[in-house]
C-alpha cells in the first residue's frame, strides 16, 4: 500500500514539473510574442510616416508640374523631349535612393 502511495506522488510531482516547465516555456514564448508586437508596432509608425511623406511628395511635384505648365505652356515631356526627361528621372530617382541610403538598382 505504501508503495502504491509513493508511486502516485511520483507520478503527480513528474506531472507539475512538467507543468512548470510547460509555464516557463509559455512565459518564455509570451515575450517573444511581446517583442514581435512592439516591432510590429514601430514598423507600421514608420510605414504610416513613410506614407505620409509620399503623399506630401507626390503633392509636391504635382504643384511643380502644374505651375509649370502653366509657366510654359507644355508639359515637362513636351518641353525637354522623351529621352532628356528619362534621363533628369533616372539621375534623380538615384540621387534619392542616395539621400535616403537605399540600395541603388
């Protein structure tokens, strides 16, 4: 009898090490998901930021252009021709991924 006592203690003390250790792993896993949300969190801040200043930009260059057509007449194409104007996009699209350390195509 006593022997039967000490076989089921041992299976119950085997179970709850097994559950502390289930709920430290759990706790472990809990902080990496913690981590995983706080860098989710600033990742989309700076998409939102990101967007922001694209809109702004494009807004930009759409008042540039529009004054310039209305200052010419033409548009940019039609003022410095197809290729000139291939040209100043690439020059400057590259000058930009500069600026903003990006790897250059």
């Amino acid at each position: 009898m006593a022997g039967d006592t000490l076989f089921y203690a041992g299976l119950a003390g085997a179970r709850q090490d097994r559950i502390d250790r289930l709920k430290r792993y759990n706790r472990e896993l809990q902080g990496y998901v913690d981590s995983l949300d706080a860098q989710v969190q600033q990742l989309n801040q700076a998409l939102q930021s990101w967007q922001e200043e694209a809109v702004e930009a494009n807004a930009a260059a759409g008042v540039t252009l529009k004054t310039f057509r209305e200052a010419t007449g033409k548009t940019v194409r039609e003022y410095l021709g197809d290729e000139e104007t291939d040209r100043r996009m690439k020059q400057e699209a590259k000058a930009y991924r500069i600026e903003q350390n990006l790897p250059l195509k």
